[in-house]
C-alpha cells in the first residue's frame, strides 16, 4: 500500500471514530401512572408499540409516574447525561407530567457538571462515562410537550385527605407553578401541544381541556394560578393563542414556551392508551419529521 | 447516518485503490460535482432511476424541508439571542411571574362539593400567601364564593384542619384546627365583604417538626349547598443557612454584583433568587444563584450582567429586593429546605453610572457547544432545501446569512 493511500485510510478511520461516536437521540419522557420499566429505554409500554417510528434513536425515558417529581429527577438526570452529552446530542418529548419533571430537572440542574456518558446503558439506566471529562448542562436541540402539565392539573386540587399520591400532590396548580421558575430553560424551546377533546370534567377544569389538564398549563400561561383559556370559537373565554403571542386577556406564556398545535377541532383527548393515540399521536407526527 | 458514511468512506478509499494516487486532487472535484443537476430537466422518468415525485409530493416534500429549515433556523437565531446574558441574569420581561414571589396567589373555580363536580353557577375565589413556608413563617389563606357576575353569595366556614400528608402506612400527624373569620382582623382586611381568612403558623402548632406538604381542608357552605376547598403548602421546618453580614455590590468582570453572605450549615446545591428594580422602581432583572455550597461563610453572587445592563439601560441605582432561597436535595422528597427569606429591599446599590459596565456578550462552553451544533443544523437545513430545488430561494434567515 502506497504511502499516500495510507494517509487516506489514517484520516477515514479517524473520521469514522469521530462521526461514530457522534448521533442525535430522541428522549420520550412519560407521565403520570408511568408503565414503561425503569431504567429500561427499550421498554415502550406507556407510549405504544416499540416499532412505531419516533423520531431517531428514539430511546423511552421511564420514571414511576407516582412518585415526587423531585424524588424521580435523577432517572431523568441519568437519561440526559446518557445521551445527551459529549457529541450526543438529543431531542425530548413529554407527555403530561414529563412535561413537569423535565422542566424541573432544566430549571434546577440544567446548568449543574455533567460527566460526559457513553450511550450505553446498565439496566438501571446509567451509562459508563466516555473520556472522564464534564461538561455543563446537557445538548438538548428542543422540548415538545404533549399535554403538557408543568402549569398543574386541577383534578389534583380536590384530592383527598391527608393521603395522597406525591405526583398527584405536585400536580396541584399552584405547587405545580411554584415548585420552579418554569422560564429557566437555558434558551431551549419547549413546543406545547395542547388537546381539547375534554368533556368529563369540564365543571373542574377550567377553560378547554383533554380530560386532564387544561389549556392554562398545556399551553404554557404563565402565572402562579391556573385559569380558563379556549379556542377561538368559544367567545365566552379567552383564546389561548399560537406561537409565543401574548393570550387574549394579554396573559403571558412562559419564556422559551410557544404553542405549535391548538386543537381548534377537540379532536384529540389526553391518551395515548398504549398506541400513541391522542395529543401524543399529534407529537408523535411533528417528531418523526423534525427529529432527524 | 455513521453506517453511510462509512460505506461512502469504505467506497472512496477503494476507488482511490484502485485508480492509484497520482490524480488525487482533480478527483476531489469529479466527486464533489456528482451531486449537481446536469442537463435539462425532463418530466418522464429517466431509464434507470426512480421516478420522481409526483408535483403534489414534491411540493409536499418541499414543503418538509422547508418547515425543517426554519425550525433550525429559529432554533440558532433565538439561541444566539437568548444566551447572550447567562442563564442566571435574565431580563424581568423574560420571568412574568416571578416578579412579586411574595404576592397572594388566587385563584378563581368552580365550587366542588364532596362528589368533585364543578357547580359553573357558584365561584370560589381563593388566595393563599405563600406555597413554600420557611420555618417559622406563616401562611393566610381566604375564600369567597361569589355569583359568575360577580355578586358575592353568604358563606359560612363549617370547618377548617390542617395537617401533613404523609404516605400510606406512615402514623398521621396532629391535626390542627383553624379559625376562619370575616371580621376585619388578623389576615382578613375587611369585615363583613364575604372573604373570609384564616392564619396557619406550623412552628406554633403541632406540625413544628413536619418536614413537607400540610393540606388544609376547609369545609364550607354558600347558598345552601355543601362545598369542599384544600389550600397546600410545604413546610420546611430546618434552616439550611442563614445569612450573616451586610450585603454589598461590586463591579465584577464588567457586571454588577449583589454579594451576599450566607452561613452554610448544610451544605449541598443551593439556589437563589432575587429581584432588582431599576431607580424609578420597574423591575429589571432577575438574578439566580445555583451553586454547590460547602460549609461554613459563603458568598453569593446575584449578577445583574453588564450586556443586560447596556441593553436595558436602565435608571440607576439598581435595587436588589425580594431574595429567596433553599438548599435542594437531590432524589429526595421534600426536595428543599428553604433560607429565611429577605422579603422587600436588600441593597440599594452605588453605582451611578455604566463607568465599567461591560456590553460583551456572554460566553462559555456551553454557548459555544449549542452555537456550533444549532448554526451546523442550520446549514445542513439550507444545503438540503437548495438542492432539493436550486431553482427556488432558500426563506431568509431572522438572523443573518448562513455561513
């Protein structure tokens, strides 16, 4: 072999090396009643089946969906340091109370050291560390949030006594909107999808909702209390406008929160019933042709 | 995506096997003119390739690339713009509810009796002082049930109890009775305006040592029927640290510094915020600390950043208020132990002109990192949508030519 042929091999392999160790992953983070195993990223249950395409190197990011938002952090800590340090990098989607539990974990540890992973997870969900270096923060490209429930859910505010689920005792509005400063995401997007196919607890939600949370919080309106929020055809209640506009009323969203889907149609409920079905089916759309 | 380019890879190192290394350099420019559209275009199908889209799915896939581009082109413009000041001083505008932390929160729903159904035709307006109690502080909550037009309806608290929730198993705690009133004392400023308002202080009761949420459960009637309200706050019955000493400022690095000193007893990740108004009193800036403290006198920094303070240009002096702060534990529930909190002003400060006030962007390896990964998507996204037809103009960018 000649020498410059040689040269041509040395600088292929280590380009190889390089882009090899470099790929986006997509991190989907379930909600309340979780059901996927912990600490397992192929284990699909929440979402629906596995082989549905979500978006590349989709990876299921299980946590309890019972216990405290605080308490379950570090099993989303240990996913974004898997896969979305080094030159990993990722996209997130949440469904519901992931959507709680990621902004917590941005806002809070968002820039804390990280030491950078290798993607390759022991059956708790850590990863072995790639070159023993750290750096701050994770690479996260943006947040699509299906049903999001950072803002709270009032069907958590007529809980019961002095015994009740941690989570369903986060999801309380007003816990909810205090337990962090949902602005603080590090100039990452979080693009809210909110359904309105909701008539069961209309009395208790207030505005449009999908059965379990309403527009006040899976749209991103800011604010130390919830309220009502609804489409343009409802002239009784304030719109809940796209993009990051401020909402008729002139409430505000959240920083870095924009509203990509209303469902003008209340064609979509909360669920996905174990086959992506719902507001999540509409994220699970938008993902698989923006997360490359 | 690895796998094609090692098979391009593998295929360019066999090609340059097998035509040998003399000609190297006009190869580069065979293979990079590969991709390039040759000749004129034709409608029916080329022998040998597949056929092309029909005009609907192109436009379609057009239209793909075209979302995509845009979306990584927001994504490095608003990045570019947003990290200009770091994650810690942020513009006030940016933070709308984090203005005033120790204004009531309220809230306005539907009465819900004890079968959890909504009644549209009574509203229940609530307020509470506080969401997060630091030890030995106290919270007020009131109600009042009005008409949807506004006209307030008799009410009568039959009940009121506070106490912790604690897991299923675990011995209850004390319950602790509270007096709700409407006479124009204690936390209610009006007498006889329907809100009534009632005072928990968990350090005087038998909740002192109850390290989490405490619900209160108030029962209630208004127009005769039945109704049910829970207020929660978490308590935080330890004091993680304190503050000692006086705060001070000081132009550091072209910003402006609050400094204050804690007394660290328990150290860990703390994070804390405070508020800074500008001369005439409009709020300007939000200012977080999230550092890991040791033990023992530490400072912390609250930075109003110079490129924030050029931008915002506001009426000096800066006035550092309404600071709050707690240790945060992590995988632990309750996740924090709260600092006395600093409520009203903290420091006024002396600096009176912008004499040494950076307007450099921010930097660091975090910024870097996103900038080159959001401005590589961002030309990717361009080079994608320009192929795909070169005779159509890649949308402009908001923020500038793709370099």
């Amino acid at each position: 072999m000649n020498k410059v042929l040689q040269m041509v091999l040395a600088v292929c392999l280590m380009a190889v090396s390089s882009f090899a160790a470099a790929a986006n992953y997509t991190l989907w983070v379930n909600g309340r009643t979780g059901g996927g195993v912990v600490g397992n990223y192929d284990s699909w249950n929440y979402w629906g089946p596995g082989t549905t395409a979500a978006g590349v190197n989709k990876k299921s990011v299980n946590w309890d969906g019972r216990s405290s938002v605080a308490s379950q952090s570090g099993k989303i800590r240990d996913a974004l340091d898997c896969f979305c340090t080094g030159n990993n990098w990722c996209y997130v989607v949440t469904h519901s109370a992931g959507d709680l539990i990621m902004g917590y974990t941005m806002a809070n540890y968002g820039g804390s050291a990280r030491v950078k992973k290798n993607a390759t997870a022991n059956s708790s969900g850590v990863c072995g560390d790639s070159d023993g270096s750290a750096q701050t923060g994770w690479n996260i490209k943006w947040v699509r949030a299906a049903s999001g429930a950072g803002g709270g859910s009032e069907l958590s505010d007529v809980g019961s006594w002095t015994t009740s689920e941690p989570l369903v005792q986060d999801l309380k509005t007003t816990t909810a909107r205090a337990m962090y400063n949902h602005n603080t995401t590090r100039s990452v997007w979080f693009y809210m999808y909110a359904g309105a196919k909701g008539t069961a607890y209309s009395g208790v939600l207030p505005g449009q909702d999908d059965e379990a949370v309403a527009y006040h919080s899976t749209g991103g309106v800011s604010g130390s209390s919830g309220g009502s929020y609804c489409n343009p055809s409802d002239w009784l209640c304030n719109d809940l406008t796209l993009g990051t506009a401020a909402n008729e009323g002139g409430s505000l969203k959240w920083s870095y929160h924009s509203v990509s889907f209303r469902d003008d149609s209340e064609a979509y409920n909360h669920y996905a019933n174990g086959n992506w079905g719902g507001i999540v089916g509409v994220v699970r759309s938008a993902v698989v042709n923006s997360a490359l | 995506m690895p796998a094609a380019l090692i098979l391009a890879l593998l295929a360019a190192i066999g090609w340059l096997a097998w035509r040998g290394d003399e000609t190297g350099a006009p190869a580069a420019g065979v293979a990079s003119g590969a991709g390039q559209p040759q000749g004129p275009q034709f409608f029916g199908q080329v022998e040998g390739r597949p056929a092309p889209p029909l005009p609907s799915e192109r436009a379609r896939q057009r239209q793909q690339l075209v979302e995509l581009w845009t979306l990584a082109d927001h994504t490095y413009c608003s990045y570019r713009e947003g990290s200009m000041y770091p994650a810690g001083s942020r513009p006030m505008s940016q933070n709308p509810d984090q203005v005033y932390p120790n204004q009531p929160v309220t809230e306005t729903n539907a009465m819900r009796g004890e079968d959890r159904k909504g009644n549209p035709n009574i509203l229940l307006q609530t307020s509470q002082s506080r969401v997060y109690l630091a030890a030995g502080e106290s919270v007020a909550f009131s109600l009042r049930a009005v008409e949807p037009n506004g006209n307030v309806i008799p009410l009568v608290v039959t009940r009121a109890i506070a106490a912790g929730i604690v897991t299923t198993g675990t011995r209850s705690t004390t319950q602790v009775p509270l007096a709700f009133a409407d006479d124009g004392s204690g936390a209610d400023p009006v007498a006889g305006d329907g809100a009534f308002a009632g005072v928990l202080t968990p350090a005087q009761t038998g909740l002192a040592g109850f390290h989490g949420t405490i619900r209160t459960e108030v029962r209630y009637t208004a127009a005769g029927k039945n109704g049910v309200l829970i207020f929660d706050v978490i308590y935080s019955p330890k004091v993680p640290a304190t503050w000692v000493g006086t705060p001070r400022e000081a132009l550091e690095d072209g910003s402006l510094a609050f400094i204050l000193r804690a007394d660290v007893r328990q150290p860990g990740r703390y994070v804390v915020t405070g508020r800074i108004d500008d001369a005439k009193g409009r709020p300007f800036a939000l200012a977080t600390f999230n550092e890991v403290l040791g033990p023992g006198p530490n400072d912390i920094r609250l930075i109003v950043f110079g490129k924030l303070m050029v931008d915002g240009a506001p009426a000096l002096p800066l006035r550092l208020r309404d600071v709050d702060g707690y240790l945060l534990k992590e995988n632990a529930d309750p996740d924090r132990e709260l600092m006395p909190r600093l409520e009203g002003p903290v420091l006024t400060s002396r600096t009176q002109s912008m004499k040494g006030v950076s307007d450099a962007e921010f930097n660091s390896e975090e910024r870097t990192r996103y900038l080159t990964e959001f401005a590589k998507d961002r030309k990717g996204a361009a080079a994608s949508l320009a192929n795909f037809d070169p005779s159509l103009p890649v949308p402009p960018s908001a923020c500038g030519p793709v370099k």
